[in-house]
C-alpha cells in the first residue's frame, strides 16, 4: 500500500480554466490554455491585469465553483480503496481559499475523509511515496518519488515522471493489473 499525495489546483480542480473564463469575460480577451503553452498566465497577461488575477484568487468563492478534471473522481476513488491517499494543497498561498476548498472537496470527493485533507506551503513537510503536483517547485521539495501533472504552464519541464492526465495516473498504478511494485517500470522519463 502505498501513500500517494495529491494537489489540487490543476490537478484535481481546473482551476486555470475558471481563471481564463473570468479574465477573457472582464476584459474582452479569447485567451486558451494552448496560448500558455511554457508559461503560466501571470506571464500571458499585460502588467496592469496581474491585480484582477489576484482579485479573483481573493474571491470568497472562486475555488468552490472549479470544474473537477476529467477521470480524477473515479481513478481516485479507485486509488483510495488500494492506497493511502491524502489531498496536499499549497493553500497557504491564497489563504482566503481554505473554506471553498473544503467544501469543493466535500462535495466532489465525499470518499476523501476530512483527516486526510492537507492544507500547506511547502510540500516538503509531506510524508508520502508519491506527490502527484503540477508545479514543479513543490515537486523539488518533496522527498518521495515526483509525479508532474501536465499543465499548460510545465510543457517542456524536464526530469520528472510525467503524468498527462487521470487514465495516465490510472494506467502507472494499475499497468496491466500489476501490482504498485511494478508501477515505476511503467512509467516513462521525460
């Protein structure tokens, strides 16, 4: 059994998605996540936008209202039956999002007990096997094995096993029915 820790800003919950559909609608823009390809959007937008950005970050209710991503539901109640699993979110950075959090994953993750939610700064604190993030800053810290989740803003990021989405997350755990032990064989390095 192993202990598998999980983010959830572009992990779990799409968050750039909420941001880009706040931002384009305020200020008349069509911003896509391909147009962020290498970079995160705070480097996409004009200067003078970075305060709307973290307007919306302060927003009682941004994170309550993130779409879940794909398969994530599923494959992780699915990891959760045969792991450990723990919810790691750096929420400290945006300290007004720990209510809507909570509650985002009360209501699309109820088989996650409360306990095993984990609200911090710096991942590095996390006693785990595996962190699944999307930032590779939190990924250096950690002292198990890394697992980068794509995102628009670490395309290209080398030296981490890489996992695309959920079924990629699904197939490393469960390759071909084996066991967890086989797991790291089947993953690939960028």
């Amino acid at each position: 059994m192993a202990r598998i820790a999980v983010d959830m800003d572009e992990v779990m919950a799409d968050t750039l998605a909420e941001h880009l559909r706040r931002y384009n609608a305020d200020f008349g823009k069509s911003l896509t996540k391909a147009d962020l390809e290498v970079r995160w959007l705070w480097q996409a937008v004009p200067t003078k936008h970075h305060p709307a950005l973290l307007a919306y970050l302060d927003e009682p209710e941004f994170f309550g209202t993130l779409p879940v991503m794909a398969h994530a539901q599923r494959v992780l109640q699915r990891l959760s039956r045969d792991h450990q699993v723990f919810i790691a979110s750096a929420a400290m950075e945006v300290p007004k999002s720990f209510n809507a959090k909570y509650r985002w994953m009360l209501e699309h993750f109820p088989f996650i007990e409360p306990a095993q939610i984990v609200f911090c700064g710096d991942k590095s604190i996390i006693a785990a096997d595996y962190l699944i993030d999307d930032n590779p800053r939190q990924l250096r810290a950690f002292r198990g094995e890394g697992l980068l989740f794509t995102a628009p803003h670490n395309v290209g990021v080398p030296d981490w096993v890489r996992v695309d989405d959920w079924l990629a997350v699904e197939r490393l755990f469960y390759p071909a029915g084996a066991g967890i032990e086989h797991a790291n064989k089947a993953a690939t390095r960028i």
